[in-house]
C-alpha cells in the first residue's frame, strides 16, 4: 500500500496555538498581541507559498530479537523500540516535509535579518512537520479501517542510530518527495520528518518515544505527535 | 534631562524605536555610553532574563528586548573608547556535525548578539575542522556548539580533543548547550561552560570572556 500527497494548510488546520506552542508557550498561553499578529501574518504569508508533503508505504514484516525486519532490511532498532514494535506483522514507513517551497521562504525572512522574525519562521516549520504527522497518523487510521498500529519510532530517536536513516530511505526507494539524506544521514529540506510505523492487533499506539525519554520537563513533552 | 529609565524600559519591554530614541536623545547630552550600558541597558537584559527563567516571559520577548538592546548598542558602539570594550568578545557558533536542529542555536546566537558579542554564525552539521578554521580566522574568543541529538553529542569531544590537537585549546573558551547536554557532561568533555538556555548562555559568556 502506498498514499503520497501534497496537501494545502488548509486541510493540514496548523494553527496559531500550534505555533504558539512550538515557539516554547505552555498550552493555553497567549502572546502579547505583537507576537500574535506577527505569527498570524507570516502563517498567512507562508500559506501562500507552501505546500507540506507526505508519503507513507506500507510492508509485511516482523520483529526478530530486538531488529525490524522489512524485505530483507534489517533495521538495527534498539531493545526498547524493538520489544514496543514486537507483534507487528507489517510496517508503515513515512517521509514528510515542508518542502522546498517552505526553506525557500525561510531564507527569505532570515536574510531580512530580523531576529524575531526569523525564530517564528523557524516555528512555524516545525509546527507544520509536526502537525503533518498528526495528518499521516490519521490518515493511516483510514487506511487500516480501525486496525491497530503503534505510535511513531523516528532513526534518531532513543538510541536508534541516526545512520539507520539509509536503510529507511533505500525501503523508500524514489518514493521520498525529493528528500534526500546526506552523509550524516540528515535530511534536506531540514523540516522534514522520517519514521515507522509497526502494525498489529497487539500494538499500543500510547507507547510513544517521548515515554521513553527520560527529560520529564521537556517543553514538548506528550505534544501530540506523529 | 532624559530618563534613562525610559531607556531600561523600552529594552525591557521590547521597544526597539524608543529604544533608540532615548539612546540618541542621552548621547546628544552627552551622557557616558559606558554608564548608559552598564546601568540600564545590562540591568535590562537580566531582568527580562530572569522574567524568562520564570516562566513569566518567554522566546519572543528575550528576542525583543535583544533587538531593542542592539540597536542601541549599535549607537553607542562607535563612541565607546578603546578597543576593548567595542565589543564583548568574539563568538563563533554551530549545531555539531551530524545534527541540524539550529533553533536553539539561533537563539542563543541573537541573544549573544544582542548582548554586544560578536557573532559568526556557521549554520548546521559543522565539522571539527570548520569549528577551527572558523576560530583561528575570527580570533574567537568562544566557541559555542549546540546539539540536540544524543547519538551527536559526543561529537563535542571530538572537537574539543581537535582543538587541543591544534594547539589552540588554550586560546578559546568552549561553551556548549542543546536539550540533551548537561552541566556533567560539559565536564567530563572538558568543555569550559555549559547553559540550559539562551539566557544563561549569555551571562555564561560575559563570565568566560572576562575570566
Ligand atoms: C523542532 C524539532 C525538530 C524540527 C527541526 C527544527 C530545526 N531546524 O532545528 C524538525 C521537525 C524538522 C525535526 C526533525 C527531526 N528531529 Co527533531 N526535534 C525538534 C524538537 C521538538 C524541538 C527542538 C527545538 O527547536 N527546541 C527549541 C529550542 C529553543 O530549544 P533547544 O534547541 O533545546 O535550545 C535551547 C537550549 O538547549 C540551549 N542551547 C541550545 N544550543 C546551545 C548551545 C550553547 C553553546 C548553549 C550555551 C546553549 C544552547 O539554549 C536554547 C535556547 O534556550 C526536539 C525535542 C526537544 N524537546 O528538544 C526534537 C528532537 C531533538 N528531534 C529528534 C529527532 C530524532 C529528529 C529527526 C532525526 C527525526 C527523524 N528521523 O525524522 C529529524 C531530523 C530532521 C532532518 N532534517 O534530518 C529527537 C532527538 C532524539 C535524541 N534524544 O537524540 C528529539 C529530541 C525528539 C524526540 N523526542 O525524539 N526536529
């Protein structure tokens, strides 16, 4: 199964407290009216311009020790991920990105030298890849009719070696949006997201990695995520 | 007479075009830049700091206020005698090779800027190498490497065992930060400073350049 698609932020519904919150606000506080409409008039500016994307595939595959193994890829995913993914019979991997289209206008803003600008520009894109991954998560709910997935691993996170980004984007084959990775395994356009995804009747999509993580105070902690 | 408590509210508050108009109205008096510095633009800056550190302001505020802070201090700078105290110190700054979250680096970037440091900014996955030319070819005082990946941040030694390496340890102070960085880990690398956020990183870096 495969479904890619470029979608309109309209469809995506990021909002002003997504931002707010991406930019370091607890949930439920507001700005001063400056910041506000500031944010609220480089998101119209941004939407004008941008168009987030997404591709999810899906494969069977399965668990071995702590590894996933997807056609022949074997993921060197740590003990933790491992025995949270154990039970899944297929796998969904994803790429999303704000695209070119959004780096582009980010550049814009950050050579015009205004500081502040330049961090709500860099907010802003965050809070669209993240939300992006709120949006695949549903839409693979659509896809698997109500069947049972667990939440988002990403290479990089918890101990799995950024470098296993290789193996998710030879899976992905030329299937990547035109992301790339270069030789330390990170992605261009820079907001952009990689993951996976286990499914099967005995996954719990409440484990996520931020339960693993052990920084209890983190600003983003239990955000929604992917 | 002009108030310069209206000089230490507009950058505490974010004003950048009072900022500047209190500043040009104290030097047409003939008021020393030093005292307009030091008693009310730096008292400023910590104040908002501390707001920060309190949960009371946040990013967007320490950002305003910075702005406020420089251009006023971009008034004052040409007037101020001696070449030491133009500017603060020399930074250089990067996110470490392997990694590209820069958010919190650009932060502490402005806030350093702001504060009247110097800034080279040089962007994302930056190797031990660059991190040295950079230094030698700037004369830094500081460098500042930031990481946000735990498989990454060990490449902070690295540089630090490079910068040894080519003699130059001794002549730059090391200063590093990013979520999964730590006070602990700071040591054990041997790195001369670490802070949780840009805030502290600045006073981080007053206390490293004037030590
Ligand atoms: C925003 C974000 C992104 C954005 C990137 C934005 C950007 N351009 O930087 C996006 C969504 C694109 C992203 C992608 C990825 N991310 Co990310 N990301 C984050 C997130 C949510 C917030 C980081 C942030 O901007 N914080 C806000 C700033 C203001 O805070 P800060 O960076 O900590 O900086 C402050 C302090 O640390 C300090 N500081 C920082 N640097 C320095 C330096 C010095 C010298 C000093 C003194 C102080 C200092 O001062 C700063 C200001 O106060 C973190 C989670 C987290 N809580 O940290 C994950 C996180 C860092 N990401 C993670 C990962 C794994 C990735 C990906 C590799 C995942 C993937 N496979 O797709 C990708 C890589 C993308 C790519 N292109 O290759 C993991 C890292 C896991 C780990 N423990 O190692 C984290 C922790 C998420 C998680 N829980 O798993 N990410």
């Amino acid at each position: 199964m495969r479904v890619s698609d470029v979608i309109s932020f309209s469809e995506l519904g990021l909002t002003l407290s997504d931002v707010y919150e991406s930019m370091g606000y607890r949930k439920g506080v507001e700005p001063d009216s400056q910041t506000t409409a500031l944010v609220a008039r480089m998101l119209a500016d941004l939407e004008r311009e941008v168009k987030p994307a997404y591709v999810l595939k899906t494969w069977p595959g399965k668990v071995e020790d702590h590894s996933v193994v997807i056609d022949g890829v074997v993921f060197d995913t740590p003990k933790t991920i491992g025995k949270i993914l154990q039970g899944a019979h297929h796998f969904a991997l994803f790429i999303i990105t704000a695209g070119q289209a959004y780096d582009q206008w980010a550049d814009r803003v950050k050579q015009q030298g205004d500081i502040l600008d330049a961090f709500v520009a860099d907010a802003i894109g965050s809070a669209t890849v993240e939300k992006m991954g709120l949006y695949v998560k549903i839409k693979l709910d659509q896809l698997l009719k109500g069947a049972n997935h667990s939440s988002s691993f990403c290479p990089g996170q918890y101990h799995w070696p950024i470098s296993e980004q290789s193996k998710l984007f030879t899976l992905m084959g030329d299937d990547t949006l035109g992301v790339t990775i270069n030789e330390s395994y990170l992605m261009h356009p820079i907001k952009s997201v990689s993951g996976i995804i286990g499914i099967g009747e005995t996954l719990n999509p409440k484990i996520t990695a931020c339960s693993l993580c052990p920084r209890v105070d983190c600003f983003r902690r239990n955000a929604e995520h992917v | 007479m002009t108030d310069l408590n209206l000089l230490y509210d507009a950058i505490l508050n974010g004003k950048l075009e009072q900022a500047v108009e209190v500043t040009n109205q104290a030097v047409a008096e003939g008021i020393e830049p030093q005292e307009i510095i030091n008693g009310y633009m730096i008292k400023a800056m910590e104040e908002i700091g501390l707001r920060f550190q309190n949960g009371e302001a946040f990013v967007p505020n320490l950002l305003m206020s910075a702005r406020a802070m420089k251009g006023s201090l971009d008034i004052l700078r040409p007037l101020l005698k001696g070449s030491n105290s133009v500017s603060m110190g020399k930074v250089v700054i990067g996110t470490v090779k392997g990694d590209l979250h820069d958010i919190g680096k650009n932060l502490v970037a402005s806030m350093l800027e702001g504060c009247g440091f110097e800034v080279v900014n040089l962007g994302v996955d930056i190797s031990s190498d660059k991190f040295i030319q950079a230094a030698k070819e700037n004369k830094a005082d500081i460098i500042c490497m930031s990481a946000l990946l735990t498989t990454t941040m060990n490449y902070m030694k690295d540089v630090i065992d490079a910068l040894e390496a080519a003699g130059i340890r001794k002549d730059v102070k090391v200063m590093i930060g990013g979520a999964p960085v730590t006070e602990a880990f700071a040591k054990q690398i041997g790195a001369d400073g670490y802070s949780e956020n840009a805030n502290g990183a600045v006073a981080l870096a007053r206390q490293l350049v004037s030590a």
